[in-house]
C-alpha cells in the first residue's frame, strides 16, 4: 500500500509551499486517479500526492576516462577538444 499526502490550502502560495516541501520528502503527484487529481474547486486548491521513495545517498564512482596506473605506470587519458571558434557569416 502507497502512503498518500493529502494538500488543501486556501491560497495558491501556500498550495505550492506545501507541494514543494511534499516533493521534498518524496512524494509525486499523482494523476492516475480521481481522488488524488490535482483541483481547484472555488477557492480550495487540492492534491494528493504519494510516496514513491526513499532517500538515497548518494556514491562517487570513478570515471573510466581519468588517470588510470598501470601496473606502476600512470597513463594520462586526453579529454576530446572544446570546439572555441565562433561562426561567422561571408559578407556578399
């Protein structure tokens, strides 16, 4: 079963403080259903939002196209060369 958060606010920019801060701890809109679809009925703005995940750490990972030793020896790995000049049109 799939934690639902239910946000009623009574003006805009507090629907959206409470949408925001909702998004925060891991909650998505949800729009599969009626009853969770986000509304403005009069002047009361509504959602439901459920929790789809945790908090993940997260892990640094090496990148294969850095400084890679090689049995003792350090072998250096050129990245592909920015493109610097600037197009300009022929003057007819």
């Amino acid at each position: 079963m799939s934690q639902i958060k239910k946000i009623t606010a009574y003006d805009f920019t507090s629907f959206l403080s409470e949408f925001q801060t909702a998004i925060q701890e891991g909650y998505a809109l949800d729009t599969t259903s009626n009853e969770n679809y986000p509304q403005i009925i009069g002047i009361v703005f509504t959602a439901g939002l459920t929790k789809v995940a945790t908090k993940v750490e997260a892990v640094e990972v090496p990148s294969e196209n850095t400084n890679v030793e090689t049995q003792g020896k350090e072998e250096q790995v050129d990245a592909p060369k920015a493109r610097t000049s600037i197009y300009k049109p022929k003057k007819a």
